[in-house]
C-alpha cells in the first residue's frame, strides 16, 4: 500500500490498486492524517511485521525503519 507500506493482496487491496482497502476507499483516503501519525498507527502491528518477515524489531526500531520507507510511498511524498 502506497500509504501504509502493507503488501496488497487480492483481500486487502482498494478499488485504487495503490492502496489498502484500510487506507482508501469511495475514491478517498478513509484517515485524514500525516506520515507520523501514519507511523504512530503502524508500530502497534510490529509483532505481525516480526512474524512476516522474522526480524525482531523493537516498536522504536521499526519506528525509525518506516520513517525512512514512507517518504518513499506515494501519499507521504509531497510531504
């Protein structure tokens, strides 16, 4: 996803193929907010991101990972 970094699946993904269906939907973004808030939301699933992927991330460094990954997504880019 172009806003939250999740990988899109034919479950998840919107009626836009850049983004999740949490992300965007009805042609719009379903959360009104910036890339740290984006950030903040996205930590609490650092668990699920250490059983993906099998790193053992702590929250702040999975923190500091996607505040260098979501300057590069779509949304977070004219920020």
């Amino acid at each position: 996803c172009q806003s939250c970094g999740m990988p899109l699946t034919d479950e998840v993904v919107s009626d836009n193929p850049d983004y999740c269906k949490y992300c965007f939907a009805d042609g719009h973004f379903t959360q009104d907010c910036t890339m740290e808030q984006m950030i903040d939301f996205c930590v609490q699933f650092v668990d699920q991101f250490n059983q993906n992927t099998g790193q053992h991330l702590t929250a702040d460094e999975y923190r500091e990972q996607l505040r260098q990954y979501f300057p590069q997504l779509k949304r977070w880019q004219k920020e």
